[in-house]
C-alpha cells in the first residue's frame, strides 16, 4: 500500500508542475503576442477581451456564449478571427 502511496504523490506532483510551467508559458505567449489581459487570482484565471482563459489548462470560454476551447494558440486563433481586419 506504502508503494501506491508513493506512486499518487509522484503522479499528484508532476502534475501541478505541469500545470505551473503551462500558467508560465501560456502568459509568456500572450505577453509577446501582444494581447493584453487582465490576471485575476494571481495569474490563474485571465480576462481576455470576452474570453475567459485559465492558462494552466488552456481553457478558454467565450463569456456571452459560453463557447469552449482549449489551448493557448487554439485561443490565439480565435482572437484573431474576432479581431476584423485591420488596414494600417
């Protein structure tokens, strides 16, 4: 039972590491992007425009319609498709 134990801690650590280096580089990508966002909860949900993104499991919902998606260049795309075009 001891060996199990072990075992679940070991899974249970590597993955809130996981989810850590993804919240790092999830908002690294956004940031030299540049989309700007606002961090709530100390960087574990943001606001991006009307999305909600949660960049340590790259869910993203759309705050009126409640669509999903998940990633952070699956939500990079979306942002652009809502963006109209712009001339400059």
């Amino acid at each position: 039972m001891s060996e199990q134990c072990e075992i679940f801690r070991a899974m249970a650590e590597h993955r809130q590491a996981k989810r850590r280096a993804n919240n790092a580089s999830s908002t690294e990508i956004l940031r030299k992007n540049g989309i700007e966002f606002v961090s709530k909860n100390n960087g574990a949900h943001l606001i991006i425009g009307q999305y909600n993104f949660w960049p340590s499991t790259g869910l993203f919902i759309h705050r009126k319609t409640n669509a999903r998606g998940r990633g952070v260049f699956n939500l990079l795309k979306t942002l652009q498709k809502d963006q109209p075009c712009q001339n400059t």
